[in-house]
C-alpha cells in the first residue's frame, strides 16, 4: 500500500501542483471564503465523498467510511488567507499556506481513494474556516463537528528556520496566544490649544511603553507587544480624540500565558488612562498551546521514514507561532491530535507577503498524511477488532 500511494503521488504531481495554482490564485479571508468553500465540495463531489456545508459560516465536512465499523479520525486542513499590502496593492494573500494544506487534504484522500483504501471506521475530512481569526475551530466544535472525534491529524507547511525542504516532524509544539484589541477615548481640541482636549495619541504611547514594560519568567518564551494603532484622521492641527490598538500576547505554555494576559491588561488600562482618557480593552482571539501526543506522534514518525525516509524525520519544531488546530483537543480531551510539519524551504517567513517554498514539498505532505493514516487505521482497526471479541 505504502509503495501505491508514493507511486501514484509521483504521478499525479502536475495535477497537484495545479489544484494549488488556483487555490493560492482565489485567496479569500477569514469567513468569506464562498468561492474556496464551493471549490472544495465540487472536488469531494469529483470524489464521491458526501460533505455538509453550513448556513452561517464558510467550512466544509467530508464523510468518507462508517463509523460502526472502526474509529473516527479527523483529517483537518485550514482555508482562509490574510489581508495584507501584496506589492503595494491590499489583497487576500496565502502566506501562510492554507493553499498548500488545503491541496494536501484534498489530494490525500484521492490518493487513498485511487490506490483502493477502504477505512475501517469513518474518516472526516474538515476544511476549516477562519484559522487566522482564532475562531475556526470554535465555529466547529459549536456545530458538533468533533463530538465523536477520536484521532486527529493536521498538517502545516515550516519555514526555512524550522524544517529544510526533504524533512518533516511528526508534531509541531506551537505556543499559545491571545489576541487584544482596545479603544481609547479622550476629547478632540484645536491643536494650538492641547490643553483644552485628551489627547489619544499620547495614551497610546503610554500603552506602548507599559506593554514592553511587562516582565515575565525570562525561563519561558514569552512576548507582549503592540501590534496595530489608529488615531486622528486626515488634519494635522487636531488633537485626536479617539484611538484603537491591537497586542500580540504569546508564551510557550498555557499557563504562564494566563499569569501574562491580566498583566498587559493591567498595565494598558493604568497607563492608557493616566492623561484623563478613557480605555477599553477586549479579547479578540485565544489559541491554546500544543500538547505532545506520544502515541499519535509515534504513528507519524513511522509515516515520515516509511513515505520520504529516515534522513527526512526530524524532531518537532518549538514555535512561539499559534493555530487554532490545538483547540479541538483543549475543548476534547479525549481526542488524540499531532500536527504534522512538512520542511518546505519556505523563505523568508510565514506571513510574509512574498512567501514562497518549495511546491515539490506538496507531493512529501500528500504521502506523509496519506501514509499517516493508513497506519493509524490499521493500528486502530486491530485495536477495534480485539475490543470487540
């Protein structure tokens, strides 16, 4: 089977690479990915796999086997793209690789399908939305897509200073992050006459200066910082009176992240507030810390050497990088989850509007996430069988 599913990858790579081509062509953002979501059901439609799509949000789910019959297994590839200045033109732009996992998804299971896999139990096939708002996998979980979720795989396409193109780990140690986004609000005055107004930029200053001013355990990876700011508008002699700012709060682990968030929102209110102004802050966006997985992490190395060889595994990558695919297990204990991280030679780095890589790596990431889980059926098949006697 192992050798079947190499095979066909290998000559199917012209296909693969077009499937990409048009994905990383109609790059749409968070929750308006319309046209991205009707692509991949005419894909499972091509594949005679039955899907659901949702009323209120972008997404799909595919079905493919029983569940009566052996366990559920997720397979889950995001599909939204970033807003950003792509040659000084604002676009929605793949940079951080949706396209690619998206590709993977979608030509693992054709793989598997060609080369005469049938699952024992159900694999669902989840096209998530919204991976970059923090809010995907919730929109999921709330719709009941996990509830009988057992194993669960994902893949993520590494930059250059992680993973070398030929190489893939069997998980990805990704930190947690929260995302705040705050207002202020003082009084507009004529600039001749500062002390007549409450100046929001001078608020966000202090905001600044307060955030970098947060101190944590410097033995743990962590790092607040201001990452967005507005105040005033288009006349110079205004002092403005409104502001927003947005922070970027990350740590490796879940736990110094919830000693480090109280903290910056302690010190952007007491400071934000120190000229008069009023300020307010929310949560926008949470993603959880991984959590190793020793067993699902022990199928993947076994896919890794079997599918690209034993000089291609490599040990699992630390990043201060969030995603959302960990959520599903915070939210699911029960579920046994690793994300898959493919060395693409990706340069200069994820999110940036010029990112590129390797796409020969496309064909590595079918054939590991193809291999990945037919071992881990095969495994779970025997388990299945001995249980039931």
């Amino acid at each position: 089977m192992i050798e079947k599913i190499k095979h066909w990858v290998d000559e199917n790579k012209a296909s693969i690479r077009s499937t990409y081509d048009h994905l990383h062509a109609n790059a749409e953002v968070s929750w308006k990915e319309e046209k991205t979501t009707e692509y991949l059901c005419q894909q499972l439609k091509l594949l005679d796999i039955p899907f659901q799509t949702f009323e209120d949000h972008t997404g799909v789910i595919g079905y493919w086997g029983n569940k009566e019959e052996g366990c559920v297994i997720g397979l889950r590839a995001d599909i939204d793209a970033l807003w950003q200045i792509v040659d000084g033109e604002w676009k929605a732009n793949h940079s951080c690789g949706h396209d690619a996992h998206m590709t993977i998804l979608l030509y693992t299971i054709a793989c598997l399908k060609k080369v005469g896999f049938s699952p024992k139990g159900l694999i669902k096939i989840i096209f998530q939305p919204a991976e970059e708002s923090g809010k995907g996998a919730q929109a999921l979980i709330d719709k009941g897509v996990m509830d009988d979720v057992e194993y669960l795989l994902g893949l993520h396409v590494r930059p250059i200073q992680e993973l070398s193109f030929g190489e893939a780990s069997p998980a990805i140690y990704h930190g947690a992050t929260t995302l705040l986004k705050g207002k202020v609000e003082g009084r507009q005055a004529h600039g001749a006459r500062p002390n007549l107004g409450i100046n929001a930029a001078d608020s966000l200053g202090a905001i600044i200066q307060a955030v970098n001013a947060v101190k944590i355990d410097p033995t743990v990876s962590a790092s607040a910082k201001v990452t967005m700011v507005q105040a005033g508008g288009n006349n110079m002699n205004i002092i403005p009176g409104y502001a927003e700012f947005g922070i970027d709060i990350r740590a490796q682990n879940n736990e110094v992240l919830q000693q480090l968030v109280p903290q910056v929102k302690h010190a952007v209110l007491t400071a934000g507030a120190a000229n008069g102004a009023q300020v307010k802050v929310e949560e926008l966006a949470a993603m959880v810390a991984a959590e190793p997985n020793k067993k699902m992490e022990g199928i993947v190395t076994e896919a890794i050497v079997a599918a690209l060889g034993e000089n291609a595994l490599a040990a699992p990558p630390v990043t201060p990088g969030g995603e959302d695919f960990h959520f599903y297990h915070h939210s699911f204990p029960h579920i046994q989850a690793t994300m898959v991280g493919l060395g693409t030679d990706l340069y200069p780095g994820l999110h940036d509007p010029n990112m590129s890589f390797n796409l020969d790596s496309l064909q590595n990431g079918v054939k590991v996430l193809a291999v990945s889980t037919v071992k881990l059926i095969e495994q779970e098949s025997k388990e299945y069988a001995g249980n039931s006697k």
